[in-house]
C-alpha cells in the first residue's frame, strides 16, 4: 500500500475517525475492527502468514515500508502547514519534548506503574507450580466427574484472567506516559478541544478496571494465595485512584466509537 492508496482508504465512510487512538489495541477481543483504518491498514500491509512472522524478512520489508510512507507523509503534512522540519526550531521542541518525557518518566505514577508490572511478573513467576497443582486438580475431576463445577469452564475463566492481566500489564504505564506528557503539552495549548492526556488517561483506568477484576477472579479459584492477591489488588487499586485525582476528566473522556451510540 503506498500513500495515495492509504487517502483513499481512509476517505471510506465506515472508518470511525481516531478510534484507534484510545483503544487498547487488542483486535482480537475487539468488536470495532471493521470500522478501524489502523486494523485495515495493518490487514493489507500485513495480509499472509510471512509477513506477520517477526523473523521473516517480509515482515521487515513491510515494516520499512511502512515507516517510510509515514515518513513521507509526515513531511507532505508539514509542508503544507509551513513548517521546516530541519530549522532550529524543530530541534528545540525535540529537546522539550524530551524534557517532558524525562519529567513524565521520573513521575509517582510512572514510577508505581512500573512497579505494577514487575509485581505481576513476580506473582506470576512464583504461582507456577500454584497453577500448575490447579491444572492436575482440574484434570483429575474431569476423569472422575468429581465437581459439581464444570472444570473446563474454570480452566478456560483462568486463563482468560491471565491473558486479561498480562495483556494489561505494560500497557497501563505506556497510557499513563502518554497522558502524563500530553498533560505537559496542554499547559501551553489554548484549544478547546478535548484533552488527548484525558483521553489517554481513561485508557489506562480502563485497563485498571479490567485488571483490578481479573485479579480478583483468580483469587476466587486461588484462595491459598489470597495475601498475595489482595496485596497487588490494593496496590493496583491505589493507582487508579491517584490517576483519578491527577486526572479528574479522564472518566468523562468520549473515546470515539467505545463510548459513543453508533448507527
């Protein structure tokens, strides 16, 4: 797909415009895929099996082609608004813009939601042989129809709160990094539109609720690890909260397409 390919795709009325600038990128649970130009372009780009392999050249090929029609693009944008992405100016705000990142970086919430994602990695590590008990409990009842439960609905509800929780592990500290430096940003703008930091911020809660319950499902079918649940539960819990006070609008936040009646 080159450029002009690329305008005439995302001319196609049924593409909500900027729906996947607050979503959390997991097209497969995704009932908007669609209706999203990035899922189009990446279905094109990206269509056989070779290309989607990390270590096929094809997938490289593809990726560099990408990134140089977005380049190009880049340059025809600035161009027409008149601004010279070589002149003094522009490597000023770079050195801003990393400024803001470095300040963002060093951040409380940052810092927490790094260490989020290393609890879940512990956790996770640690529960093996927790997980791995659970597997033969559930597999020994399937042979000898001994619950009342069905096990199968309990492995596939086990595995979900996993993927649920992995899936959203790093995410909540690249949202919260974009809503952190955007908030940066906003300082100096004067527009009235709504707050990109907001609506990023609401993708990280988002991502916090989802966690917050997937956690607390694996305590139900875990209760020997309940301390160490709980514990993560509250720390998890304590970030949202202060995301909600660092962000006060981020709830009220209309993501295009989520949070909107469609016809």
């Amino acid at each position: 797909m080159d450029k002009d390919e690329l305008k005439e795709l995302a001319r196609d009325p049924r593409f909500i415009p900027g729906i996947y600038n607050y979503c959390d990128r997991w097209c497969e649970r995704c009932s908007f895929t669609s209706r999203c130009l990035l899922f189009a372009m990446n279905e094109e780009q990206f269509a056989d099996p070779e290309s989607r392999d990390i270590n096929n050249e094809k997938f490289w090929r593809n990726l560099h082609a990408t990134f140089q029609m977005t380049k190009e693009m880049l340059k025809e944008m600035a161009e027409e608004e008149g601004i010279d992405l070589d002149s003094p100016d522009t490597e000023s705000a770079m050195e801003e813009q990393k400024k803001i990142r470095d300040e963002a970086e060093s951040s409380l919430l940052s810092q927490e939601a790094k260490a989020y994602a290393d609890m879940v990695d512990a956790w996770l590590s640690s529960s093996k042989t927790l997980f791995e008990e659970k597997d033969q409990s559930l597999n020994q009842q399937v042979q000898l129809s001994l619950s009342n439960t069905d096990p199968e609905v309990e492995v596939v509800t086990i595995k979900d709160a996993v993927e649920v929780i992995r899936w959203y592990q790093h995410q909540i500290y690249v949202k919260l990094m974009r809503a952190l430096t955007g908030a940066r940003e906003d300082e100096s703008s004067e527009d009235d539109y709504p707050s990109d930091s907001d609506g990023s911020a609401k993708v990280a809660l988002v991502a916090m609720d989802r966690s917050i319950g997937a956690w607390g499902g694996l305590q139900k079918h875990f209760p020997e690890s309940t301390d160490s649940i709980i514990n993560i539960h509250v720390y998890l819990s304590c970030l949202r909260r202060k995301t909600e006070e660092k962000f006060p609008h981020a709830r009220m936040f209309v993501r295009p397409g989520f949070d909107q009646e469609l016809s």
